[in-house]
C-alpha cells in the first residue's frame, strides 16, 4: 500500500468569540497531494463551462440565484470525486460556554480542541498529512504553531512524520479550500437556523435542499467513520 501524501483544507465560520452566532462550524476536505492538480484543473473547467472566469471564487457569501447551476454542478463533482471527503464540526452555544467548570480553559484554547475534534478524526497515523488554513486574521501565525503542536502529541508525532505541514493559504489560492468554505457556509446556515425563514436567501436555501436530495441530514452528527460527508455536532456540557 505505502504511505500516501493526503493535503487536508480547512475553513472555519463564525469563529471569532463575540460574532453574534451561537454557532461556529470548522469543516475540511481531504484530497490525495497527487490528484491535486486534476481536481483544480476540473473544478476551474467547471467555472469556464458556466461563463466564468476560472480565477472565480466560490464561496458561500457569493451564492446567487443567476449562479445556481454552476454551484449544483459543483456539489455533484464533489460527490462524483472519490477522492474528496468533507469533515465539519458544529460547535453549538459558544456564546454561553463555562470554560471555569468544563475545563476548556479560555476561548482560544477550546477553539483549539474544536479543531483538535475536526482533524482527529481525518488523520490516519500511517500516511502523511500537509494540513492548509484560510487565512482569518493577523492572529494567525503562532495559533497554527499551537495547533500543529496539538495535533502532533496527539498521534504521538513528536518528529512531526505524520503531520508534515501546517499553515495559513488565502481561499483563492485553493479550490479545494473554496468548496470547504461553501459546505462549511451550508452547515452554518442550518444550524444557525437561518434557512427556510423569513428573508433568508432563495439560493442559499437551494443549495441546502440540493444537498438533502443527496439524501444529507444537515442537522444530526453521523459515524466517525463517514468518509464522504462526515458531520459531528458538538454540544456543551450542562446543555445537552
């Protein structure tokens, strides 16, 4: 079999501590280094196809009703693609943790344990992983050195064999990182109980009935093992 590269893209939403959400979503694809370029090369032949200019950025905040055909062909490509796989966790009443009793110690280091909960369940300790961040804010650098440490001790890593990278890339620079930031921007709509309500947005509400009809429940965690759409939903002590 031998020791497969595997890039892993990560995006998160509503993750600052005070956003006015009660909800932050982190969610990742995982996608073979050696496929990278194909994968890039058909999601950009996609943009071409519908009239787009193949630097176009998809991205949740851009859904458009004039844009929904390109974006229900690249969710099909993304199922098509065995070699993709999305992982996205939903963490639930941040804005009402009690880091004192729970021991999650501040907001930042819970917001690593989150991550931690994402990425854990992506990483196999026999191959090797290169681990690519959106770039949020200025904050960035040493929280990717804390959480590439984390992730690390964790497999026992200590020579970092496993996890041979970890850093910050801006989302155009991946169109895998754009598609995270499209099903991570569904998620957080569900869960943020925005979709199907008054005056939320007729595409965004498309798109998610789109991935229901691939037979998707946004709203319940499924197996750890999922490979393809892997979500867990993580509720808080004391409000569950």
């Amino acid at each position: 079999e031998g020791v497969f590269l595997i890039n892993i893209y990560c995006d998160e939403s509503c993750h600052l501590q005070f956003d006015n959400s009660k909800v932050m979503v982190l969610g990742a694809i995982k996608c073979p280094n050696n496929l990278k370029k194909k994968i890039y090369e058909n999601i950009r032949n996609i943009k071409i196809k519908h009239g787009l200019s193949s630097w176009f950025e998809i991205k949740w905040t851009k859904v458009s009703k004039t844009k929904l055909n390109f974006y229900f062909e690249i969710i099909d490509y993304f199922f098509k693609e065995p070699a993709l796989g999305y992982r996205g966790v939903v963490a639930t009443n941040k804005d009402n943790l009690n880091h004192s009793l729970y021991n999650y110690g501040d907001y930042n280091l819970w917001y690593y344990k989150m991550y931690f909960l994402l990425l854990d369940a992506m990483i196999d300790p026999l191959d090797e992983y290169k681990i690519f961040i959106d770039i949020k804010d200025t904050q960035g650098g040493p929280k990717i050195r804390k959480l590439h440490e984390v992730l690390c001790n964790n497999v026992y890593d200590f020579k970092r064999d496993v996890i041979k990278d970890l850093k910050q890339i801006r989302s155009h620079e991946s169109e895998v990182l754009e598609l995270t930031d499209l099903l991570n921007g569904a998620l957080s709509y569900v869960h943020r109980n925005l979709y199907n309500t008054p005056g939320s947005s007729y595409a965004k509400n498309k798109i998610i009935q789109y991935l229901k009809q691939k037979g998707l429940n946004l709203e319940k965690s499924t197996s750890r093992s999922e490979s393809k759409f892997n979500i867990f939903i993580w509720v808080p002590r004391g409000c569950r």
